[in-house]
C-alpha cells in the first residue's frame, strides 16, 4: 500500500450500514476499517485491497457478529433533579398527566428540584443515566435543558450537558427548552415569561456556545402556536435550528408550525393530523416517535404511521428519558417498544435510532457504515439486526467505538475529530 496503514480493521462481521434502501443496508462476510476517527474502507473482506495485516496496525475477527452505526438518542432531558416516582404511583392510582400537571406537580416539581440542585450534584445525578444509554451503544446523545425556567438553572443544566459529553467521550446536542412550562412566578405573568426567554435567556445562552437547537412545549397545557411561533422567530434571527414537541395531547398545529420553520423535528406526534404529515414531509422535518411515554402514560392513540409512511416523513425513534413521563434508560428497548407498540418494523425502528435520528438532529456525518462517516459504531452479541429489537433488556452491546476507538479506551476529556461535534 502507498497509503498509511489503517488503524484498525474488523473482519468476519455482519454489517448493517443502513447507508442504501436494501433491507438494513447488510452486507454479510464483510470488513470494516478506522482510520483517525473515520471509516476508512467498508465491504466484503473478498474485496480487500491487500493481506489484512498489511492493511491495519490491529485487526481482529468477529466471527460474525452483527456491527451497526453507534446508536443515536435523538430526544432526552437527561439533567434534572430528583425524580417523579410519586406520580407514577398516582397515575396508577387513576390520576391523569394533565391533572398532576395542574396540580403543580409534573415539570413544575421537577423545576423545584433542578434549581434547588448545584451543577454538581446535576451532574452527578445524570452521570449513571449517560452510561447507561452509552453501554447500550449510544454513541450520540441529545440533552434539553428545560427544568430551570429561569437563566442561571437553564445555563446549569447545559453547562452539565456539555460535561457529560467531555468526559465521557460521546457526542452530545443541546437542545434550549426554555418553554416547556410557565414557572410558578410567572403563572399570571406569561407575556412577561415570554419575553424573558426570548430576549434576554435564548441570546444569552448561545451567546455562551451552550445552545445547539431550541425547542418548545405546543400544548394546551404548555405553550400556544403563536408563543411558539414567537420563540422560533427569535431562534431564526440567532441562526439556530428549531424543534418542537408536538400533538402529544392534542392536535394544536403543532408540527405545521415546525415544518414552516424547516425544522429539524416534530416529536411525539399522538394526534398529528393529515395537514401536519403534509407539511412535514414538504419540509423534510423528522417524525419522532416517542413509546417510552405512550407506555408510562398508558395512551392507546398511537402516531398515525400509515400517513406517515405513505408521505415518506422520515421516523426517528428516541427515549424521552424523563423523570416524569418516560424514565427509560435503553434506546434499544425503546426501538423495540416502537416495534410492538406502534407496529415498526424492526428496520423502520433501528433506521430511526440510527441514520434517521441523526437527521433529526441535523447531523450528517454519521447514523450510516458509510466510508468517510465518523466511526461510531457498535460490535453485538447479535448475529441479524432484528434480535436488537427482539430480546427485551439484557446487554447486547460487546463493544462500543465512538470515533474510531473503543469507548473504555477512551481518556475522560478527550476531544474528537469531527466537522461535527
């Protein structure tokens, strides 16, 4: 070879790419190389260009097993403080989320609990909850803020977002949600709160770096189309792209209002309606389906996937690990939920914790085994895609790579070569 040896090579894998329309992209007796970060070279190991220990500093054998794109987690709001297990015995008790959230329970106690919290003690908090979906083989992960509804606890929040990608090397989005709920001294004040997150804590908190997107609650219980419209005018004039939860509970226009803007997602999606599904499949906006809450809220109206599949709207699938509505620590559980719950196929739901959950968070440079793609990858104790949505639980990650080295080599603060981050 002319060129530098690759850094490492994998043979005798299984690989599902998900970078074609054939069914998982796989490609079966097949080799995959890193080299600085990236996918160097990727086919049957019959294609090989030379002896595979000419070809890579290390090399080894997988006898098979099945590798995937690192696994994407699209929607989280991983930092919080304390928890909600007491509503989850009020749920069961026959109370409804909207009842508790009128309440002054639902996000409102969990805002109590986040700016009552120091930056550590957030940290620590979420630390566990981001290894838990690393081990799982989440390599990219996106964080809300919108437990602090007011600046110095939504900069906490982020701030801990930040660190949790830093130290333990994965990739982390942020996501402002400065309106996810009016705070308890705004309550007859909204116009007021409003403006505070528009003018002075949306600017402010880029202004920081701390802000890859924004995002907003459209709800009868939450915020209004017009409040929302506001905000995303506000994020356009700050050149930052735009995401919405949507029609969860009702259909308020929702992701309508989030197409208009080009907006990267509508997420949960309960009672979209036909107008919506136009409309985001004219902008391209990603549907994320989110069965960890349709499962804790015990909804029986799931997403219309029918109009979905027939506009082509691209289906991301995500946790929603939240302390209130969706305390789930497995994306890989939640694609398997989307299977059974909202009758993905198998390829629909993987596609959507991979190359569709990285368009929802417009990143290009990964969610595929493709040459030139970060390499994010996962090694299973799986032979054919589908058993990642199969078993229930249980460790199916052997070995996680976020770009290009395994993740328990990884030094804690180490950066990544990314275009991307």
């Amino acid at each position: 070879m002319t060129q530098p040896r690759w850094d490492r090579l994998l043979l005798n894998a299984t690989l599902a790419t998900f970078a074609d329309d054939t069914p998982y992209g796989l490609v079966e007796q097949a080799a995959i190389a890193m080299q600085h970060g990236r996918i160097a070279w990727l086919g049957r190991m019959n294609e090989l260009p030379d002896a595979p220990v000419a070809l890579a500093e290390e090399v080894e054998s997988l006898d098979g097993a099945l590798v995937t794109p690192g696994l994407i987690d699209c929607h989280t709001h991983l930092v919080f403080g304390g928890d909600r297990a007491d509503e989850f015995d009020l749920r069961l008790n026959g109370a409804s989320y909207e009842e508790i959230a009128r309440a002054g329970g639902g996000i409102t106690s969990t805002v109590k609990a986040t700016r009552a919290a120091a930056e550590e003690h957030l940290y620590a908090q979420a630390l566990p909850r981001a290894r838990a979906l690393l081990a799982d083989g989440v390599t990219t992960l996106e964080i809300k803020s919108g437990y602090g509804l007011e600046l110095d606890s939504e900069r906490r929040m982020l701030r801990v977002a930040r660190r949790l990608g830093r130290e333990l090397g994965i990739s982390v989005r942020t996501s402002f949600l400065g309106l996810h709920a009016v705070p308890a001294e705004f309550k007859d004040r909204r116009a007021d709160y409003l403006a505070l997150v528009c003018d002075e804590m949306l600017p402010a908190l880029a202004r920081e770096g701390l802000v890859d997107a924004v995002d907003g609650f459209c709800e009868s219980i939450g915020f209004s189309p017009a409040e929302v419209r506001r905000l995303f005018e506000r994020a356009r004039e700050l050149d930052l792209p735009v995401k919405l939860h949507a029609e969860q509970l009702s259909d308020q226009g929702g992701a309508a209002l989030v197409a208009e803007f080009g907006g990267l997602s509508a997420d949960h999606l309960e009672h979209l309606g036909e107008a919506g599904v136009r409309a985001m499949a004219a902008a391209g906006t990603v549907a994320v389906l989110l069965p960890g809450a349709f499962y804790a809220l015990r909804e029986t109206r799931s997403p219309p996937l029918g109009l979905l599949r027939e506009q082509r709207v691209p289906l991301a699938v995500a946790t929603d690990c939240n302390p209130g509505t969706s305390p789930l620590l497995s994306l890989r559980m939640a694609a398997g939920m989307a299977c059974t719950l909202f009758r993905l196929t198998p390829e629909e739901a993987l596609r959507g914790v991979t190359v569709n959950a990285a368009r929802a968070l417009g990143l290009a440079d990964r969610g595929t085994l493709a040459a030139g793609q970060r390499a994010d990858l996962v090694i299973w104790n799986a032979r054919q895609p589908a058993e990642l949505c199969y078993w229930i639980g249980g460790n199916l990650a052997r070995r996680v790579y976020v770009a290009g080295e395994a993740v328990s080599r990884r030094k804690p603060a180490q950066r990544v070569a990314s275009t991307q981050p």
